[in-house]
C-alpha cells in the first residue's frame, strides 16, 4: 500500500475561476463506482483528454461512471455519469475542468491505491480510504489521573475492553470479563504470547490502515484509561486514566465499527520477552476538560504545535518528517513553533539522524529549538503552553496518517507543569535525583571524617 501512496503525483493547479475538482476516486472497492465530485460556477466540460462530460449547470455535483454502483458503494445518487470514453485510469493520469476554452483546475495521479479517495483541502490536496470513518473527537471534563511509567500499574474491574497494538503480558488485569483487541498485522508477526491470552480475544486487520496501533481500554463501562504503551511497564511512557460516560462510550463506538475488520491469525511469530518493574511511577491527580480523538479521523498534532506562544515540549522515540507528495506538516509546524516559542525534543537514542538534522536547521534558520535523545524511551508527550497531549501514535506518517491511534488532550497548566517537569528530568539526565544522591554522599563523607577526627582526639 505504502510504495503506491508513495507514487501517487498530484498536479493540481490553483484555479482561475469558482470552479474545481473537490474529489477522485479512480479506483473504489467497486470499480463501476468511480467518481470525480466538482464544483463549478457556470457551464463547463470535465475532460480526460479522450472523453467530456458537460455540466450544463452551476452547483457542486457528483459524476460517477454508474448511478446504481455508485448509490451502492457511497449511499446517494450522482448528479451525472461519465460520457462516450471519459474514464479514470488506476494507473494515473490527468483530469480538467475546462471553461470558457482554457483549463481551470486540474487533477492528477499515478497508480491509485483500492478505495482512496483524493480530496481537496484548504493547502491543497489530502487523501483518505473509502472504508475510513470520520468520528469526531469528544470532549468532556474530568477527574483523573496521570501516570509516569516505569510503573507498577493493574486495571481491576467486573468487565473490561482493552484495545492495543500487542499484548504480551495480561499481568496487569485483574477482571474475569475481558473482551481484547488485538493487531492482526503487527510488524515481526503476532507474538506467539497472544496465542494463550485468556478471555474474548478480536484481532483486526485491513487493507486501508497499515496498522491498530491504539492502547486505551474501558472498565466497568465508564472507567477510561489511554497509554502509550503496549500495557508493559517498563521504560518512560504515560498512562491517562478518568471516568467518563461520554468518552467510554465514544470509544466502544470507534471499536464497534471496526469490528468489520476481524481475522484470523494464521501464524504467530516469535515470543515476546515480558520485563517485569516493581517501581511506583510518578503520578497527579487533576480535573480539567479533556478531547479525546482517534486517528486517521482527527489531527490536532500540527496545528496544536504551530499555536505555540511561550513553549513546546515534545517526547517521542520515532520521529520523521517524510510525507506524501510535496507535504511536510511535521517539520512545518515545529519550525513554525520554533519562531515564537522554545522548542525541545526529546528523542530515542535511535534517532541520531533526526536529531542531527533539526539541529542543523535549528543554527541554519536561527531557530529556538533544541534535541536530545535518551535510552528507554516509548511514550508519546507534546506539551503546548498551558496544553498537554498524549498519544499512541509515534511522530511519523504512519502514526500521523495510515494508522488506527487514539490521543486525549488535557486543557490544564497544571497538568502540562507537571509532565514538563518529567522532561525536565529526562532532559538532564534526572539531573535533580543525581543532584540529591551526590549532595548525600558528599555529607556522609564530612560525618565519617568528624566522627573520625573525633575519635582520635578523644
């Protein structure tokens, strides 16, 4: 799927007048359900180069290669069907709207994914897979928690719904009424663990989504808890934890439908090891007004990272600012960010590259940003200002784009204060723990040689 997102050439030009392509869809699930939706301000001709449809009419309007394919497929009727050798090609090529005898808008691609769906945008063009849903994201406000892993963490509950990329330690449930979601796909194959998993197990794969690398989970019907971690506890990641009848039932919604895409694991892979930490993580309570989203059918990241006035923290172990087309709103943003606010990144020890290169363009363009990378590294943080999110999603297109995620937002300084403080200890290296062992060793030291020099005088 990826190598043909990655041939696809969009050729669009702004458009002289009121009238445009809006969407393509060259090669649906169906293919007799082929459409281009226009939107034009007087009579025009839709052109291929080998055949026209004329639209005799203003309006926005939805023209398919067969009405009743298309009712099927997308649930409405098009206004009009292509015409005499009008066809979309799924191996790519150009579309026109033509008016007043010159071109104003035209569209163009190679080799067309199943089911994806171009559509314009506000900064040009956007694709998305027929089958993708559009939830929008929920808002409530809440009493929870936060929690810093390493940490020793158990859900006990009567009934529990847990979605995660891989599950290979269920250590942490202490419920007889499990109902699982699992990734049928994971990169490496399932792990082996997963085959032995007690309860009501679902593993979900599709064609459209690369992967369901989401972690969140329902107890007892309004208990919601969202990570960044594969429920194991071992190296720098959060968990978010709340009651909310409104977002549990969200959630269950999102699962619901995705149900569609159950399978069968044919052939596991190999065991994964389980590390087990008895540590008590860092935590704080707090009440504040949270969005909870799921992706690909919200992005808040970019423009949430642009809005930066005073700061932007950002914590994520895989981070790369390859897009589609011509696109890079990753990097647009933090540098965008980086002119107006202080930017630091903290990145896993794997991402030399990335760090070198911010670096680089920090000191080419005078930009307010600095990186650094750690070892142990998972979770997902981005503090804005005042704003904390967190996330399954790791900082690259396929966390931003192809995958299955969910993020919750938190509206509160006191939360963002207090995974800033988190950073900061990673940032230095938890400079304010070594700080405090060696202050102590240094006053041990001054006891022994008092007693000392005690003793011998006396």
């Amino acid at each position: 799927m990826l190598k043909l997102l990655l041939l696809v050439l969009v050729l669009a030009v702004t458009p002289a007048e009121a009238s445009y392509l809006l969407e393509v869809c060259p090669n649906p699930i169906d293919a007799k359900a082929e459409f281009v939706k226009v939107s034009v301000d007087s009579n025009c001709t839709l052109s291929d180069g080998e055949g026209n449809v004329t639209l005799n009419e203003s309006g926005t309007f939805y023209v398919a290669k067969n009405k009743s394919a298309f009712f099927k497929s997308f649930g409405i009727y098009p206004d009009y069907e292509f015409k005499g050798r009008f066809a979309l090609s799924n191996g790519g090529e150009r579309i026109w709207i033509i008016q007043n005898g010159k071109i104003v808008d035209e569209f163009g691609w190679k080799n067309a994914d199943r089911g994806l769906i171009y559509y314009r945008t506000q900064n040009g063009w956007d694709f998305k897979y027929q089958d993708w849903t559009n939830f929008s994201s929920v808002e409530d406000y809440v009493s929870g928690r936060i929690i810093v892993s390493p940490t020793k963490y158990k859900i006990k509950a009567d009934s529990l719904v847990l979605a995660s990329y891989t599950l290979t330690d269920p250590s942490f449930i202490d419920c007889d009424n499990v109902t699982i979601f699992l990734d049928g796909n994971p990169v490496g194959g399932a792990p082996i663990n997963e085959m032995i998993l007690s309860g009501n197990v679902h593993f979900l794969k599709s064609s459209s989504y690369r992967h369901f690398h989401w972690k969140f989970a329902i107890a007892d019907e309004d208990k919601v808890v969202i990570t960044t971690e594969n429920w194991k506890w071992n190296k720098r990641g959060y968990i978010v934890e709340f009651e909310s009848d409104k977002i549990a039932n969200f959630l269950k919604s999102v699962l619901n439908h995705d149900r569609i895409y159950e399978t069968e694991i044919v052939e596991f892979g190999k065991p994964m090891h389980n590390f087990k930490t008895l540590k008590k993580g860092d935590e704080l309570r707090f009440n504040a007004k949270v969005e909870v989203f799921v992706l690909p059918d919200r992005n808040p990241i970019f423009n949430l990272i642009s809005s930066a006035k005073r700061r932007v923290i950002i914590q994520a172990p895989y981070m790369d600012f390859e897009w589609f087309w011509n696109d890079r709103p990753l990097l647009d943003a933090i540098t965008n960010a980086s002119k107006h606010a202080e930017v630091r990144i903290i990145l896993s020890e794997d991402e030399i590259a990335t760090k070198q290169f911010l670096e680089d363009l920090a000191k080419a363009e005078n930009l307010n940003l600095k990186v650094k990378t750690t070892e142990n590294l998972h979770g997902k943080m981005i503090v804005v200002d005042d704003v904390a999110l967190i996330t399954s999603a790791n900082l690259n297109k396929y966390g931003l784009k192809l995958n299955r995620e969910v993020g919750i937002i938190v509206y509160d300084a006191k939360v963002a204060d207090f995974l800033t403080k988190k950073f900061e200890e990673d940032w230095g290296g938890k400079k304010q723990e070594n700080s405090y062992l060696i202050l102590t060793a240094i006053a041990l030291a001054i006891a022994l040689i008092l007693v000392h020099a005690f003793i011998r005088r006396h």
